[in-house]
C-alpha cells in the first residue's frame, strides 16, 4: 500500500523523519523497477533550521516543489554531479523536507548494480549514501516534482514499526556551512544493523 499524501503533509518533518525509517521506496525508471528498505533519514525544517533558510536562498526558483504540498520529490544536484532525494513534507508555502541518506536495496538489485557501474559484494553498499542511492535508483533532478502517488516514484508502508532501541538519532552530516546550532540538531535518523 502506498503511503498516503497526509502522511507526508504533517507538520513535523522530524517526526517524519523518524517514521519513514522501515518504509520501501520504488522507482520505475526506463520501465525498470528498484528499490529497498529506508534505513536512514535527515529532517530539514523551514523553522529554526539555518541549512534550510541557506537552501532556499541558494535555490531561488529552482525549488519550486518546495512550495507544494508535502509528497512530492524534491530532486537536486550538489557538486554538479551528485543528486540527493529529498520528500517534500508539510503544508503548501511551509518548504519542509526529508532526505533519504541510505535504503537496504531489496528489489533490482542487478538494475542497480548496472547503473552504479559495480557488482556489490555486500549489496548494502550500493546505496549507502544519499548519493548511491538516487543513482541506484535511477534518479536525476528532472524528477523534481514528481507525486509520490504515481507509477514513476513512490513509498510503501511495509507495517514496519522500528523500536526505539533499534534507532540512532544525531546530527546531520555536511552542515557545518549553517553554524553549529543548525548542524548539531539531531535530526539524523539511523536503523542499527
């Protein structure tokens, strides 16, 4: 069952965060279906998070989905060469998101070794990374804006519940361009194992 739009359009991207961790992603890209289990997650907040205000800014009207309502994909290039995959979250006007850090690959797992152009020995490392996950995926910016209620891109509720003591939560990687009140916030969520 696919997760349902209120789901993503609760205030709380935090919390969101939090929740999407057990969830599947999929994508059918070229016609060919990949995806895996989401085992690491980051909140980006349009309130009291300076990395967010600094996005914004850097982006301009490139972000346009930013100001949708919240589940739709948010797709960008950082470095000119890596696409990171954010789910937009919250209310229209309220540029909340969460990035998807890392999935246990789970189906296409040939498809997605092609497109990283490596055979893993340990498959979980085809998409440990925000990075190596989109481009498992199949994923480039030109998807920005697209409703994770379609056929191209969406999530699955699994009935995955993670304990509390199966979870690690810190601070978000890659931050320290915002000070140290934004890169120290705990938003960073973690299956263990």
């Amino acid at each position: 069952m696919k997760v349902p739009p209120e789901f993503y359009r609760r205030p709380d991207p935090v919390q969101i965060a939090r929740d999407l961790l057990g969830k599947h992603v999929f994508s059918r890209v070229d016609g060919q279906l990949t995806g895996g289990r989401i085992v690491e997650t980051e909140a980006y907040s349009h309130l009291g998070d300076d990395s967010m205000q600094l996005h914004l800014k850097r982006r301009g009207t490139h972000g346009h989905a930013l100001r949708a309502p919240g589940g739709r994909a948010y797709l960008y290039s950082v470095y000119r060469q890596h696409t990171l995959f954010n789910i937009c979250t919250n209310a229209a006007d309220k540029p909340d998101t969460v990035l998807l850090r890392a999935i246990e690959p789970l189906v296409g797992l040939e498809i997605m070794e092609q497109r990283r152009g490596r055979t893993a020995k340990d498959a979980r490392k085809l998409t440990a990374g925000p990075a190596m996950l989109t481009q498992a995926l199949g994923l480039t910016p030109a998807l920005t804006g697209t409703d994770l209620q379609g056929d191209l891109l969406w999530l699955e509720d699994a009935s995955e519940i993670i304990a509390d003591h199966h979870l690690l939560a810190g601070p978000r990687i890659g931050l320290d361009y915002a000070g140290p009140a934004a890169a120290n916030l705990p938003w960073r969520f973690r299956i263990t194992d």
